[in-house]
C-alpha cells in the first residue's frame, strides 16, 4: 500500500498535530525521507513524538521503517533527494520571473515523482469511461475545471460543471448517477460544498478523483483516487496552477490515446461543426 493510500485511509483520525506533519511531508517527500522524526517534527513546531504516532497511524511499527517506506517510494537510487532540497534552496538573482521559473521547474521535477504514470492514466481511463463527468472547483481551480470541462467535451463525453451556492450545488448533484465521474480540485482547504458533494457521490457509487495539494490526503472523506500535486511556495504564500495544469494536460493527452481513432473522429466533427456554425476556435 502507497504512502499516500495509507493517509487517505487514516485521514479521520489524525490530529491537527498530524496533519500538519503530513502537509509537510507531502510537500517535500524527498527531504522528509531523509529527515529524523525530531528534525521533521521541528520544521512544523510539533512535538517529536507526534512523529512517532502518525507513523504508528499509518501502520509502521516505528517512525524509522516509516522514514525507510518514504526513501523507498519518493527516492529514485540515481538521484538522490539532497540533489532536489540543494535546487529548492538556490537563491535567484532577485528577479520575480527568474525566481518563478526556477520555483515551477522544481515542482514540475518532483511532480514527476508524486504523480505516477499509472495514477494519471486511472484517472484517464476513469473519465473517458464514466457516463458522465461532474467537475468541481472553486477560486482560481475554476480555471481547471472550465479547462477539463472542455476538453473532455471535445471527445464527445456529457459534463457538467458544479459550481454555484449551496442550493445550486444540490440542484446539480440531483443528476448524480452510477457510472458517473466527479472530478474535484481542492488546494490550500477543502471549497465549500466539497464535503457534501464527495459524500454524496460516494452514497450514488461514483467514481471519484481529487486533484489536491499537500494537504489533501487528509481531506475526508477520501475518493478512490487522489493526485497530490506539488505546487510552488508554503500554504501561506503566493502559488500558482502550472504544476496543476500540466497534470491536467497529462490526464487529457492520456485520455486522448486511449481511442485515438475516436477521439480524432470526435475533434474533426467539432471542426466541422465549429466551422458550419460560422465561428473561429478561441
């Protein structure tokens, strides 16, 4: 079981304490591999032995088989994690676009490893062969979901967007179905409506993804899948959705080679169509 299938499943019962170890080890797994529970529990400004329980939470016997699973799962042999925490460190010049660009390289590099290629063609395979699709997402993630929204409409699937207050959300969850998708984005916290709607679409047997940042692992309730995405800056900074959007492209260019003659069938229609309607494709 993955580290990240571990904490999904222990989300309801950690403390905040927890929770705030978890944040920091899902936003730089390869540093928390090599760290001690006490330099771990510093870093947050826990106690050291809160370490010590979440790995117990999770299953290990001790922090340190904890420590050995992590290394295991986020620390290729060829490329040793010090390698990534000594780029994550390097000082920019002072300029705000050389340091976002050095910032999103580095969490697009350990994208690559948080973000399996089997997690993203799930995930394609899942949306692809969902009756329907619902995607939530709230704030600057509603850029996300227009994106997914149309583009899986250009191969053809139903979508809908959940967007809206609460009322309106429960309007559209009405059409909720077995067999259906809910594609959901949750970052910094879990949206408003998120509960409701995850909830909901787990009594409906929908399948269920959660594009997330570091702290959605401990998000409940769970969805049977979850990619966690690293993004650039703490909580509490200034981040952005390039690393997002490229897991989204990802899951889209993944989805598009599953029936490349149906989904090239389904992309000259649009054009035929788009053309036939007299307008230009933005």
């Amino acid at each position: 079981m993955s580290i990240i299938q571990r904490i999904q499943n222990s989300a309801a019962k950690l403390t905040p304490a927890e929770q705030k170890l978890i944040e920091s080890i899902l936003e730089n797994p390869k540093a928390a591999a090599l760290a001690t529970a006490a330099d771990l529990a510093k870093g947050v400004d826990v106690h050291e032995a809160t370490a010590s329980r979440l790995a117990r939470k999770l299953g290990f016997e001790s922090y340190g088989q904890f420590r050995f699973s992590l290394q295991d799962e986020f620390i290729a042999q060829q490329e040793p994690a010090k390698r990534l925490q000594k780029s994550l460190e390097t000082k920019s010049d002072g300029s705000f676009l050389t340091d976002l660009v050095a910032r999103e390289t580095d969490a697009l590099a350990l994208a690559d490893q948080t973000v399996s290629k089997e997690m993203v063609e799930k995930a394609a395979k899942t949306l692809i062969g969902g009756r329907k699709t619902h995607i939530f997402g709230r704030g600057n993630a509603e850029i996300l979901s227009l994106m997914m929204a149309k583009r899986l409409r250009r191969f053809g699937k139903d979508v809908q967007q959940l967007s809206g207050d609460m009322r309106e959300l429960a309007e559209r969850a009405l059409s909720f179905e077995e067999g259906d998708v809910l594609l959901a984005f949750a970052f910094r916290r879990a949206p408003q409506g998120y509960l409701e709607l995850l909830e909901f679409a787990t009594e409906k047997k929908l399948k269920t993804i959660v594009i997330t940042g570091a702290n959605g692992a401990v998000m409940a309730p769970g969805a049977d899948l979850i990619l966690t995405v690293p993004r650039t800056g703490g909580q509490d900074e200034f981040q952005t959705l390039t690393v997002p959007m490229t897991i989204c492209n990802a899951i889209i260019l993944a989805a598009g080679d599953i029936d490349q003659s149906k989904s090239l069938q389904k992309l000259e229609r649009l054009g035929e169509l788009i053309q036939r309607f007299g307008h230009q494709d933005p």
